[in-house]
C-alpha cells in the first residue's frame, strides 16, 4: 500500500533569487505630495497602493546633485488598469511602464549633470589653449 501523502520537499533557493514581487510600479516623480495625493486618487479607486521613494545616498548625507525620487506601487495584477486609469486622468509624463527602458528622474538628473561637467571641461580646455597660445 502506498503512502497518499508525501511529504513536499522543499526546492533549494538560489542565492541572491528572490520570488517575484507582487507590488509594481505604475507612478514615479520628485515630490512626496504629489505622489501622496496621486496614491490618494489611486486608493479611492478601490486601489491598493504603497509610497516609496526620497532621497537615497550610500553614505546617508544628501548632495547638491540628488534629487529625490518617489514612486506608487501597486499590485501586480491591477497594474495595467492603474496606468489607464492615470492616463486619463493627465498623469501620462509620470508613468511606469514593466520593463521600459525609460530613465526615471534621478536618471535624467544624472545625465544632465554628466553633460554639464563635458561642456564645462571642453570650455576650459579651450580657454587654456587660448592662454597658451598667447
């Protein structure tokens, strides 16, 4: 006779592998009150939401060049009709798109500072060639 339960072996975890998440981004801007009157909107709705997000530096100490970020989570599954749902009501410049390829707003802050720094090494170069020259 053979046994009608066995006893589920549990699967080994790969390090560092963590199950998917089940809350994703749909919002992402550089102001907790706009996201906490966004999330709001979102909760009245009938929508579960989190807000995440402010300024995140290794050390803990801000810097003139942060920004802060913020984000509404929401679950997965009601994701798509949240996004819509933002849409028509006008938020479509701070929406999350799964898996686009999109800098958030720390991102474009970055950049922006990367291209300032360029231009301000080339204007310097070009003023000590000048005085060289001379």
């Amino acid at each position: 006779m053979e046994p009608v339960h066995r006893k589920a072996r549990r699967q080994p975890r790969v390090r560092g592998h963590r199950p998917p998440s089940r809350w994703e981004p749909v919002w992402e801007g550089d102001s907790e009150a706009a996201a906490s009157i966004v999330a709001g909107r979102l909760d009245a709705d009938g929508f579960r939401t989190q807000v995440v997000g402010g300024r995140a530096t290794p050390g803990g100490y801000p810097h003139a060049f942060q920004r802060a970020t913020w984000a509404i989570l929401v679950r997965s599954g009601e994701a798509p009709r949240a996004r819509d749902l933002l849409r028509d009501r006008g938020e479509s410049n701070n929406i999350v798109t799964a898996g686009s390829g999109a800098l958030d707003a720390s991102g474009r802050a970055t950049l922006r500072i990367a291209l300032q720094v360029v231009v301000v090494l080339a204007l310097v170069i070009a003023i000590g060639e000048l005085l060289s020259h001379r």
